[in-house]
C-alpha cells in the first residue's frame, strides 16, 4: 500500500488545525468568550469527519 503524499500533508495540516482549534478554544473560555469557544469546538468537530473521509479514500488506493 503506497500512500500518496497529498494525503498525508492533507492529514497534517487537518491535525495542525485541530491543535490550533482546540488551543484557541481554551484559550477563548479562560478569557470568558464563550461563543468564540463554541465557535472553534464546532470547527474542531467539523475537521474530524474531514481526516476520516481523508483516511478511507488513502486507504482505498490502490
């Protein structure tokens, strides 16, 4: 099984998102700006999906 290479960068940028995500997150609730904190779990949430359909159609090739 020969991965592609955009799909790992595509990966990895969905996994630097998702830090950056969750962090701003945090970071938005300890200064009480809660509708940025839900703005960014919902964002995060959205990205999981995102990887998963990444991973299959990898994982498919070939």
């Amino acid at each position: 099984m020969k991965r592609s290479y955009v799909g790992v960068i595509l990966l990895c940028i969905i996994l630097f998102l998702c830090i950056v995500f969750t962090q701003k997150a945090v970071n938005a609730y300890y200064f009480d700006h809660y509708r940025s904190v839900i703005i960014y779990s919902v964002l995060n949430m959205l990205l999981f999906p995102t990887a998963i359909m990444i991973y299959r159609r990898e994982r498919d090739v070939e």
